[in-house]
C-alpha cells in the first residue's frame, strides 16, 4: 500500500510542477483522479486502515526525530559547559570524554541526515534533499550549472510484468551505473531519485554540449546492457532524457518543467 500511495503522489506532484499556487482542494483533486486510473479506491475501509498506519509510522519517525534533536542539543550545551571548566581546570581526562560525545554526537547527525535525505532503495539523494539542501530556501538555484532528467520508460511494465524486485534492482543498476561513468570522466556531479523512475543530475562547470554528449553516450551503453536475474530472465530497459542549463538565483520549478516538458514531446 505504501508502494501504491507513493505513486500516487509522485503522479500527482508531476502533474503540478506548471502550478504557482497549489491549494489542498487541488492537490486531493488530482490525488482521488490519479487513485482511480490506478483502480485504489480510497473509500474503501481497507485502504483507509493502511493509511492510518503509514499516518503513525510518519508521526512516530518525527516524533524519534525531535527526540533526538532535543538530545542532542542538550548534549551539546553540557559539553560546551564542561568544556570551559575542564580547560580552567586544565582537565585532560574530562576534555577527551567530551571529544568522545562531540563525535559520538557527529555520527548521530549524519544518520538522521541520512535517513531524511537519501533514498532508501539506492543511497541516493531523495527529492527531499533537492528541496532542502541543493535549492536556497526559495527553491532557487544556488549556483550555475546544468541538469539532466534521465527517465527509465518501461520501469512501470517491467515491475508490472515481472515483479518489485526486478524493477528495484533496474533502478540500483542505473543508477550505479550513472555514478560509476560520471566518475571515470571526473565530473563533479550530484545525483537525486525525483521520481520511481526518474533520476536528477546536477554537473557545475560544464557546458551544456559537453554535457549532452557524456549523458548521450552514457544513454547508449545503458540501452545495450542486458540484465540478467537469478532466473534467467532478461532484460533491457528503454531510457529518454532532457537537459537544460540553469543559472544562480533562477527559479527550480521553471527548469523543471522544461525538462518534463521536452520528455513528454518526445
């Protein structure tokens, strides 16, 4: 059910990329008509008690959430506070038991950063992240640079047809696979799952041309490689992609909108 209603959203959210205002009478709108097309009747008493849990499993995780931050914070005031003593106090001991809960207290932040932006499936940036970490708080582009759309087209008839698993190990391999060719040709880049099916990829200090001709080729390889699952299945996805420059202070929604825009004329 999880599964169903992330789809859901991700239809919906896609279908209303072109809208300045997004009022909550038209976000339910297009969600109950994007339920139906996906035959999910969310009268039904069933769905409502699935929804009701995945409700408490999100009030739960930013209940955790908050607990920690609250933690944390306290943690850090009384190693601020013991810090000043022990270095008047010039106590060894006491400063390294603090350097111990400052790392400690490190590797805490980077979990939960973790777990709020990165992908689950494939240790990718989520479109969280995007939102929160690589736009300005206005959804505005903090630098210059060019991004890359990259849409797995039949992942939908792939995990109708042959299953979950297969269409999640797809996803794994594309995307290892951009990171790995990325790399080989040195490009600082970044790399987000927008969508089920959809990857983001943000190069700086790149030109457009440059950049379409490695996306291209790297288009290429993907269409010529075959997997091959345990049972001896075989398959060998389709792929389309759009780019589009951007520059410091423009506005996200715009560029993608062109990039979806171009997917769609294809």
């Amino acid at each position: 059910m999880k599964k169903q209603l992330k789809k859901i959203t991700d239809i919906t959210i896609n279908d209303l990329l072109n809208k300045e205002v997004i009022m909550p009478s038209i976000y339910f709108e297009k969600f109950n008509k994007n339920a139906r097309t996906l035959d999910i009747d969310i009268k039904d008493s069933s769905f409502g008690k699935e929804l009701n849990k995945l409700l408490i499993e999100d009030f739960n995780s930013i209940e955790r959430y908050m607990n920690t931050i609250e933690k944390n914070a306290s943690i850090i005031k009384e190693a601020v506070e013991g810090t000043q003593t022990a270095l008047l106090n010039k106590d060894i001991d006491t400063l390294t038991d603090i350097y111990s809960q400052i790392s400690k207290l490190e590797k805490e932040v980077i979990h939960l950063n973790k777990q709020l932006f990165v992908d689950d499936l494939t240790s990718s940036n989520n479109r969280k992240w995007i939102y929160n970490k690589f736009l300005n708080k206005e959804a505005l582009f903090k630098r210059n640079g060019v991004c890359v759309l990259i849409d797995i087209v039949d992942f939908d008839y792939i995990d109708s047809e042959y299953g979950t698993l297969l269409a999640n190990n797809l996803i794994i391999f594309i995307n290892n696979f951009i990171k790995k060719n990325l790399k080989e040709e040195k490009i600082d880049f970044k790399v987000a799952r927008f969508f089920d099916n959809q990857f983001l990829i943000f190069i700086e200090e790149k030109k457009e041309k440059e950049v379409s001709n490695l996306i291209f080729n790297i288009k290429q390889l993907l269409r010529n490689t075959t997997l091959k699952s345990k049972a001896g299945l075989a398959i060998r996805a389709d792929y389309k992609y759009s780019i589009s420059k951007y520059k410091e202070s423009e506005e996200s929604k715009e560029i993608f909108e062109q990039l979806f825009q171009v997917l769609k004329e294809e």
